[in-house]
C-alpha cells in the first residue's frame, strides 16, 4: 500500500491531544486512520478543532479520537482492529508525543522513573510490537540533555536497532517560519526494508531546512524590551510572520474570531501588572511579550503567563494556537475550560515544524519506492 496515485499513507497517532503534529502530517499528505487520547476534554478539543479545520480544506471527513483508554490498557490486536478494517498495509507510520513533563525542571525532572516518563517507554515498546515502516517521536530536550535520561533512552533505542535506521535531532519552531522559540527534539525511525541511500548518509536522516528563517534568532536584529503602552516601530527587514504583532487579534475583532474572545481575566492586580514592560518576558511569571520578537516557548500553566504587549491583559486562545502555527479555521469548543485549551495548546507541535518534517519523511518513502522499482526494472531486463 505505497502512495500510488491518490492514495495517502496512513498514520497511527498515539498521546494526539489537539492532533497539532497530526495536522501537520495531514497537510503533508499523509492521512490519520487512528488516534488515541485518554483525556475526555483533549477529546472534544481535537474532534471539534480537527473537523472545523478539514472542512475548510474542502474534506467531509469528521475527526474523532478512535480510542480513548490508557495507552497501558490498549493492545496491539485492538489497535490493529480499530485502524485497519482490511489487512495491515505495507507502509504505515506511528507518531507521537508521550507526556514530558518528567523531563522538564517544572517537572521535577524524574525522568523515566516518573509515570509520565514511562509512558515513552510503552509508545517505543509499541513500535516494537507493531512494526511500522517508520516512526516520529517528539519530547522536550531535557530527554536527550540530562546524560541519565540519555544514556537509558538509547539502550531502548538500541533493541530497536535491528528492524530500523534511527537518528535524532533538536529542533525549534522559529526556524521554520513559527513566531515561537520552542525547542524540541524529534526522533526518526526508518524500517531498514525502506532504506535509502539518497536520504540516509552514515545513518543520518536529512532533516528539514528553511533556508529563509534558518537561524533567525541571530540572523535577525530583534528588539530588546520597551515601556508598556509606548509606541514603537517594526525594525526593517524583520519578517512580521516571526513576531507576536502577527498573531494579535484587534479588539473590533474578537467577537468575529473564534477563540479570540477567550483570555483569563485579572482578579486582582490587574494594573500593577502595567508595570511590566513590553518584552519583559525573562520572569518566572507574567511574562509581558514584545510585539516584533518571538514568544517564549508556549507553556502556559504552572503560574507561567504571557501577558499581551500592548494590551493589560492575557493573551487570547486564538493568539496562542497563531503562536503555535495553528490555523484560524480550527476551532475550539465553548464548553471545555480554558485551563484545558491552554494546556492542550502548550503540548503541541507547531504545525508548520511538523509539516515540514512530514514531508521529508514523505520524501524518503517516494525515494525509497523509486528505488525498488528502479531494482526491479533493472533485474527484469
């Protein structure tokens, strides 16, 4: 079941949440035939965003979670049932986030001793059960960084060494375009049945490039912090795209976005906080962005608050999901919390790092298929 014609390769999504990497893939061409998410809030939030948002790009097809019990309670058999009405196909990719907080200082940075860590544990050991021709796994940096957690994280990698060509590589979400500093680290894992020699050099996988945004945070002059309220001016040859400005929703139109008329309202406090100062975003809490820098990584809880740059107030859910490449037309339901909405916006990929990653994956496979079409044009003549 290669990508003949019109044909999409199909995907396993495990930990989905809002399904942000899933869209990326989509968008890439790939097509999402399962997803699990244990949480029944972060279920509502991806079948009402993902359906809102395939309906604009002219697709029918509703989203829904397929399974939403504990991973630990899912077996191989029920995942194989639940995803393919048929047989397995040939080609089929797993992909993922497990839960990082046990490998974050807000954490408290207990690694894979730590429920949640355990959890990539499982999702490794389900690629091992399920073989699929390849396999994306995304977590913070502290999961390669911290030697312990790296030194035991690649003795699992190394059983999977046998069936697959693996590599591993930190990213972050400015340099594709997201007006976001978000590293993460993503791993890529190819079925050495689909090994390429185009794509892989040495064993390493040939990440993804945007030449216009690659190192844009010292290739650009960036503005430092100003006084809150002050007028100010965009600095010349700054792509508004990499600035908060470009993910702001103007007052008149908050009733007209959706989303954009979400934010916490201060309690108390509220005009003490005008004392923060635009881009005054290195706190432990209440961080005031700047309207022509990036946001800091996107994690809203644990007291951590983006405060608007101009505004005195929070920003908005649709300001977040901008802040996090998502598109307009994804859309959030009323009834689940905000608490829920951030929180599932702070676990995301940034769309346009996923899809640009997916489509790398995409190109190795349609290199790969060349490849063995070409061998057997070879043999047969």
């Amino acid at each position: 079941m290669l990508n003949n014609g019109n044909q999409k390769i199909p995907i396993l999504s495990f930990y989905t949440g809002g399904g942000f990497m899933d869209m990326g893939f989509e968008e890439a061409g790939f097509e999402v035939v399962w997803s699990n998410e244990h949480d029944d809030d972060f279920a509502k939030i991806h079948a009402n965003g993902i359906t809102s948002w395939r309906k604009s790009r002219g697709e029918n097809r509703r989203a829904e979670i397929f399974n939403k019990n504990s991973i630990v309670e899912v077996s191989d058999k029920q995942i194989i049932k639940e995803a393919f009405a048929n047989d397995i196909p040939k080609i089929f990719g797993i992909i993922g986030g497990p839960p990082c907080q046990d490998f974050t200082i807000n954490g408290g940075v207990k690694g894979f001793e730590g429920e949640r860590g355990k959890l990539t544990i499982i999702f490794l050991d389900k690629i091992k059960s399920l073989k699929p021709s390849f396999f994306v796994m995304e977590n913070v940096p502290g999961l390669i960084r911290k030697e312990s957690n790296r030194n035991f994280l690649e003795s699992l990698l190394d059983s999977l060494k046998v069936d697959y060509e693996i590599d591993y590589q930190i990213l972050n979400s400015i340099n594709f375009g997201v007006p976001q500093s978000r590293e993460r680290v993503f791993f890529i894992g190819i079925n050495k049945k689909l090994k390429c020699s185009v794509d892989f050099s040495q064993g390493k996988f040939q990440w993804p490039r945007n030449e216009k945004y690659e190192s844009a945070l010292s290739k650009f002059s960036w503005p430092s912090v100003n006084k809150f309220g002050s007028g100010i001016r965009k600095p010349r040859n700054l792509p508004i795209e990499l600035c908060v400005a470009s993910c702001l929703v103007k007052q008149v139109d908050r009733k007209k976005i959706p989303n954009a008329n979400e934010f916490f309202r201060f309690v108390k406090n509220g005009k003490r906080l005008e004392k923060i100062k635009e881009g005054e975003t290195n706190r432990p809490s209440f961080r005031r962005l700047h309207r022509y820098r990036y946001s800091p990584t996107t994690c809203y809880g644990n007291n951590e608050v983006h405060l608007h740059p101009y505004e005195n107030r929070r920003i908005s859910v649709r300001e977040a999901l901008r802040i996090q490449g998502v598109s307009d037309n994804y859309i959030m339901p009323e009834e689940v919390t905000l608490s829920k909405k951030f929180k599932v916006i702070s676990n995301g990929v940034p769309v346009p790092m996923a899809r640009e990653l997916a489509q790398k994956v995409k190109e190795f496979i349609n290199l790969s298929k060349s490849k063995k079409n070409t061998d057997i044009e070879s043999k047969t003549i």
